[in-house]
C-alpha cells in the first residue's frame, strides 16, 4: 500500500496548484488572445474555436494575427507550425516515462503537453506513475479551463485591459526557477546557459525559429561534455 | 477554409506533442538517447525564458530589470528550491527597479 488513496489525491491537488500558480500571470496573455481574434476580423467563435481544438498559445496567436493581416491560409499555418515545433522536445522528453502509463493516457497526456505543463511534470519524472498521472492530469486540466474561459473573456473585454502587463514577468521568473530547480550538475548548468545565450542571438530568426536552434544546440554541448569527460 | 485551417493546425499541434511518446511507447532507448534526454528539459526552458524576455521588434538585449529579477529568481531557487519565495523576491526585485525607473 505505497500509494494510499489519500496520497494519491494530494499529488492531484499538488498539480491543480501549481499550475494556478502559473495561471495567473498569464491571465493578461489569453485576454491578448481574445483581443487578437477581434482585430482579425473573424468570427469570434470561429477564432475562438482553436483554444479548444489547438491548445496551444503562442501557435494560435501567430496563426489569427497573420489570417488578420491578410497572409495566406499556408503561408499562417507554417509559421504558426514553427512556433508549435518545440513541442516535438516535449515528446521526446516524456517518452520514456510515459511508456509506463497506461495506454489511454499515452493518447490524452499529448493534448494537454504546453509550456507550463512540461515545465511543471518534467520535474516530477521520478513520482511513482499514479501519482506522476494525478498531478499530470491535475495541472493539465487546470490550465486548459483556464485557457477556455479567459480567452473566451478576451474577446469581450480584450479593447479594456490594462497596457501595464508587469504581471506577465511572473511566467519567465517561474520558469527561471523550474528551471534552476531541474537542475542537478554542473553539465546541465551549462546547456542551460548556453542555450540562452544561442537564443538571444538568433532572437531575429523568423517564428521563434532560433529557439528550435538553441536547444539542438544545448543538446549537442551536453552530450559532447560527457564524450569529453569519458575520453578522460 | 479559415475553420479547416484551424482543424488542421490542431492535428499537426496534437501530432508534434504525441509524434514520439506514442511512437516510443515500447521501444528501448539507446544510452545515448537516455542521456540526450537528460538535456531536453533545462536547453529548452532555458530558451523558453530568453525567447519571453526578448521580442524581435524591440531590441534584442533584454531590459536591466529583468536581467535583474531572473537573476534573484535563479538565486532563491539554487537557496531554497521554494517557488513562493522565487515568484515573490523576484517580483519584488523586478517592480522596485521598476518603481525606481531603472
């Protein structure tokens, strides 16, 4: 009796709080959102229609804004897969602790895999796979209602919300220190910081692009250190 | 065409995000892939932080008092690996530097 009920659901309620914790500064981004399908000139559900069907906020601002601006249907979509393509790490990072999932969860975890919920559970890696699942589902379910009711909200009251968006520094101070947290070595210190370093000058790439570089290229530095320090 | 565009958008999301947990789900992995992966997480969010922090419009260096705030973000969680006391101290940081138009 490892895993006591009880247990069990304290890692969801774990999850559901963490992830409200990122929540709300990134309350401001879904409201931008909303404002981004009126200035579009769509529909507003049909706008609206890709936080249920997407999920996934970076890409569906790209895709909308450039739809707006009057670029072609291929020319949005393209960019918007280029901004989604990280997620392709994400996968490949929870691969291997996902094979001890059940089957079903294999197939819903990937629906819920944005930003914060990776940040969140790739820490939790090591948590028996129940209670890894709770917490998973938890943050998961927690920021997808978020996401559904405030850019929703945004389309309403997206022309009144303040232009003072300090609260938003919240979401990279939080992911400094999840980062910080996963952390363990001074190997990973250094991808870590050099894979800022490679965003920052390729930050003029077009659709985030360089962010896709700057990971490869961490990787790469990661697994030549410990090439180098087997040779020695 | 607009809501067969955003279908679409949304297959090509779900399938980046399952493409290698549904493809790998009973494959063993080779040790050097183990260890590659030991590197995704902290390259990637390491680059998530810098890619909210710049935008290509406006400059590519980021602002003082961001450099500043992640900074104690960094520290507090190297001491004390407690996210209320991160968001806290480096908001407190970011706003004060902020109040003081630096």
């Amino acid at each position: 009796m490892s895993s006591s009920p009880n247990l069990r659901t304290n890692h969801g309620r774990q999850g559901a709080l963490d992830a409200l914790v990122l929540v709300v500064p990134a309350i401001p981004f879904a409201l931008v959102f909303g404002l981004t399908v009126r200035e579009s000139g769509l529909a507003v559900w049909l706008g609206w229609s890709s936080s249920p069907i997407m999920f996934s906020g970076a890409a569906q601002i790209t895709l909308i804004t450039l739809i707006g601006e009057g670029a072609s249907l291929a020319a949005a979509a393209s960019a918007a897969l280029v901004v989604g393509a990280r997620h392709l790490f994400y996968s490949f990072s929870m691969a291997p602790v996902m094979q001890r999932q059940p089957r079903w969860f294999r197939w819903v975890a990937p629906y819920m895999l944005i930003d914060q919920v990776f940040a969140l559970c790739a820490g939790k890696r090591d948590l028996p796979p129940a209670d890894f699942r709770h917490y998973y589902l938890a943050a998961g379910m927690t920021f997808w209602s978020f996401w559904m009711l405030f850019t929703a909200l945004g389309l309403f009251v997206g022309p009144v919300i303040p232009t003072n968006m300090d609260i938003s520094f919240a979401t990279p101070v939080l992911f400094m220190g999840l980062l910080v947290t996963a952390i363990d070595g001074w190997q990973k210190a250094l991808v870590a910081a050099f894979a800022m370093l490679v965003t920052l000058a390729l930050v003029d790439m077009p659709s985030r692009s360089g962010l896709l570089i700057a990971v490869v290229a961490g990787i790469a530095l990661g697994l030549l250190i410990d090439r180098v320090r087997r040779l020695w | 065409m607009v809501m067969l565009t955003i279908i679409l958008m949304g297959v090509g999301s779900y399938v980046m995000r399952a493409i290698f947990i549904l493809a790998l789900s009973d494959k063993t992995f080779p040790p050097m892939a183990l260890r590659a992966l030991e590197y995704v997480a902290p390259a990637v969010m390491a680059s998530l932080v810098m890619t909210m922090l710049v935008a290509p419009a406006e400059g590519s260096l980021p602002a003082m008092r961001e450099v500043a705030g992640l900074a104690t973000a960094a520290a507090v969680a190297l001491l004390t690996r407690n996210h209320i006391y991160v968001l806290t101290t480096a908001m407190a940081v970011y706003w004060g530097l902020g109040y003081l138009n630096l």
